[in-house]
C-alpha cells in the first residue's frame, strides 16, 4: 500500500469510489472539485497496486489557521474516507503511518506537522487517527456540522 498525488489516470478509480456515508466528509469527487480551485490543496489517493483504497487532501499554507495553527511546517489533513468496500482493515492508520516520508517527498520537507479536525461523534476515525500517531488537543472548534476534537501530529525527529 502507498499514497500518491492524484493524477487524471485515476478517475475512472474516482468514479467508482463507493462511500455511502459522507455525513462526516467529502467524497473522492467533492475534494478534488476543491482541490482545482486552491493550489495549496493537494490530493493524494492510498493505492494498493492499481486498486484505490482510499482518499484525502493535505491542505498546506494559511488552511490551518481556521483552527488555530499557524506556520509553514505545519499541513492539515482534509476529506479522508477509505472506500466502503475496504473499511476496518487498519488501511486509514497504515496510509497515514508514513505521512511524513509522502509529504517530504511531494510537497515539502521543512513540512513537521500534521493536523485535523475530526467530527466529535465520529470515534472510529479518532480511534484510526490515534493508531497512526495523532494526539487529541485539549481544545475543540464549532464546525458547520458540530463540535470538531482537533488532532496533531509531529514529524519524528531523526535519529
């Protein structure tokens, strides 16, 4: 399994994304309708050979700041969903494991931290993003769809 940058190659993949639930994000379509219009968004698609697991945006520079955080080192991790039809196999926290390894080599190494915002009624995702190393943050922002727990994670410092 690996992350790569959205490219055109893959949308009949997009096309046939199945994520009937979107009460708490976007589908594959919805972020990359978002993605042409901000370059600062980047799409990147969890593969596994040819088949798309899964989907999300890192959104780099001033994004972050709706939610406090400040900083070029800093990117916000948007509209994750792994396809319904490979759900609760551990693909969410093993894509998000090596991060940082994706981000220093497609968008920028001086890149340390990862954030998000995650439904509050939406434990599965928090419990996915806490396998792959991020920290629920004592404060919560007000979202359109309710409260948000905000979550980070820092790049591990070399050894």
């Amino acid at each position: 399994m690996k992350c790569e940058l959205y490219t055109p190659a893959f949308d009949k993949a997009v096309k046939n994304y199945q994520l009937a639930d979107t009460t708490h994000t976007g589908n594959p379509k919805q972020v990359l309708a978002r993605c042409q219009t901000d370059a600062a968004r980047f799409p990147v698609m969890i593969l596994d050979k040819d088949r798309m697991l899964g989907f999300f945006c890192l959104h780099w520079l001033k994004s972050q700041e709706m939610y406090g955080f400040q900083g070029r080192n800093t990117v916000l991790l948007r509209g994750f969903s792994i396809d319904d039809r490979y759900q609760g196999k551990g693909i969410a926290a093993s894509a998000l494991t090596g991060l940082f390894d994706f981000i220093a080599r497609t968008i920028n190494p001086e890149i340390t931290r990862g954030v998000l915002a995650v439904n509050a009624e939406n434990i599965h995702a928090q419990k996915a993003y806490q396998k792959a190393g991020f920290q629920t943050l004592p404060r919560t922002f007000d979202g359109k769809i309710g409260k948000l727990v905000l979550m980070e994670k820092n790049k591990p410092k070399a050894l």
